[in-house]
C-alpha cells in the first residue's frame, strides 16, 4: 500500500523547477521561491506505482497540487484533464458561486500539471461534520447542470447489458454477499430493467466521478476537481455516482426511496440540476449501483477491514430499503 510519503522525490523536485520556470510559475509565485519544496501525497493507495500521483507542493509561500501521469497506457491523460479544467473555467465565469480549481500549468511533455491547492472542506466532509444537506446538494446540482451544459446534449438510449455483465463478474469472484441474498436482487432487476430497456435519455460531457469528495466548499461557492474521468456519458450516470454516497448517512427506513437514498437528498439534487430526469431510470440504475458495490465487497477484503464491514452493512440495508419500495 503506498503511503503519503511515497513518491519519487527528486522525480517530483524535477516537475517543481520546471514549473517554476514557467511563465505560469512566475505568475503564480511573482516573488520567487528559496529552498527545497514540501509534498505530501494526497491520493494515498489510489495510484499503482510512484510514476502516478497526486503531491501537494508547498513552495516559496504558495500551495499547489501537482499531478503526475507517466504511465504509458494512459499517455494523455494528463492533458486532456488539465484542458477540460481550462474550459471548465470558462464556462463556470457567469456563475459566481461556482466553479473548478484552477490549472496553472501543464508540462510541455503532458505529464503532469499544476493546479492551485485550496485549503478548504469538501462538501462531503461538510455534510460528515452536520451540515444541512440539502442547500448543498441543490447547490451541487446547479454546478453539474452548469458541466453538462457546455455543450449540446446528444439523444441516446439506455441500454443496461454493461450492468449484468458486471454483476456476473462480481458474483463469479466469490462475494461476501450469500447467493441467496443477491441472487433474488438480480433477478428483481432483470424484470425492472424491461421497461427501461432502450428508453431515450441524454448524452452529455460528463464528469466521470461526480461525488461530495470532488467539491470543495470555499465560504458560499462551490468548486469541482478532478476531470480525470470527463467523457461523453448518459447524464443521468452523473447523478448516480454523487447519490450512491447518500449511504453514509443513518436515515429512518420511511425517508429512503426506491433508488436507496433519501428522497429529501434526492429531490434537492435535481431541483438545483433543474432539468428533465427519467425518475425510473434514476432508481432503477441506483439500485443498480448500489447492488454492485455491495457484491464488489469480498469474503476476504470483507473479514481485514472494519470500514468495508461497515459499508457492507449499509449498503445491505439500503438495498433491501430499495427493493422494498420498487
């Protein structure tokens, strides 16, 4: 498992220099910096190898993330997010309470970036820590209304094989979910799943990995991060990412909805995206989601981790709160 200090040191001081170099890094830092820079690794045991990770870098008095991608198969990666944060920005200019972090450079060999480090509360920990929930998620849907408006939404059509084959897969691996507790869900889903089956619904350019930890709280404005997974997608997927983390919460059994979250959450969600939204399909593919997370959950990652033995749980009772009300 890597650790927040592993990296590759003199790879990362490499990347500071250039940047500092920069026309962007002058910009950013108009009095120079002295010294060695500090990072700490921010993206934890997400990365597979030090050649990919996510270092916040302090240097000269300023804060920054530094982003690096050397993997091969994901050449490109890199610039393709660092660009969609540039857009982004445009796009987000008319709506002052909204907005994404800023990306100052990107290297000339598109392998890493810098963006500003914003040294404040994700709207996950926000709601963790007792806020109200619901003027933020009406907020948050206002900011992905804003993403996915930047450009013209495509007519498509649902069609759910993709979920089977991957419950399928899952179920093959050996969940620490029993058969005859999942296998009567699946079966649920395939006879809800027929009246969905090629339904219309709107393609757009989607974030990819919409979810409380990805919003950041700066006093009243909302910013986004993280478009490494931006891509042309049902809208509605969006939406799914962002709810499935309502499990988090304790709710009383009557608040939870046929998709397994909170219909106030919910409900606040889509009035702040303020748009259109096949309500079936939204229930249909949160339990959807919600089933595949709890089968991803094996026997033996299930007995070494107490936080996945409570995530089983709750996603247990959620899916059985859902199924319930379908």
């Amino acid at each position: 498992m890597l650790r927040f200090l592993d990296f590759d040191r003199d790879l990362a001081e490499a990347c500071a220099a250039e940047f500092l170099a920069s026309d962007a890094g002058r910009a950013a830092l108009p009095g120079g910096a002295t010294g060695r820079p500090d990072f700490l690794r921010l993206d934890g045991a997400k990365a597979p190898d030090l050649d990919r990770s996510v270092l916040r870098m302090e240097i000269g008095g300023g804060s920054f993330v530094l982003k690096l991608n050397q993997v091969p198969k994901q050449a490109g990666r890199i610039a393709e997010e660092y660009r969609a944060l540039r857009q982004a920005a445009r796009v987000f200019a008319p709506h002052p309470d909204l907005g994404v972090i800023e990306a100052l450079y990107l290297s000339p060999g598109e392998t890493f970036m810098v963006t500003r480090f914003h040294d404040v509360p994700t709207l996950l920990e926000q709601m963790d820590e007792g806020a109200d929930p619901l003027p933020l998620c009406r907020q948050a849907g206002r900011w992905l209304a804003v993403l996915h408006g930047q450009s013209p939404a495509e007519e498509a059509r649902f069609w759910p094989k993709w979920i089977f084959a991957r419950l399928e897969e899952l179920r093959a691996r050996g969940p620490q979910a029993p058969a005859a507790d999942f296998q009567p869900l699946i079966r649920a889903l395939r006879r809800q799943v027929e009246g969905l089956r090629g339904c219309p619904a709107p393609r757009v350019l989607c974030h990819g990995d919409f979810h409380a930890g990805n919003l950041l709280v700066e006093e009243k404005r909302l910013l986004g991060l993280d478009l490494f997974e931006e891509k042309r997608k049902l809208a509605v997927y969006d939406m799914v990412d962002f709810l499935k983390g309502d499990i988090r919460a304790d709710a009383p059994e009557a608040e939870i909805d046929a998709g397994g979250v909170r219909r106030q959450v919910r409900a606040a969600l889509l009035q702040g995206y303020g748009q259109p939204v096949n309500e079936d399909l939204l229930s249909f593919l949160l339990r959807a989601q919600l089933l595949i997370d709890w089968l991803h959950i094996d026997a033996a990652r299930h007995a070494e981790s107490p936080f996945l033995q409570g995530k089983y749980k709750r996603l247990e009772n959620r899916l059985s709160l859902a199924f319930a009300a379908a």
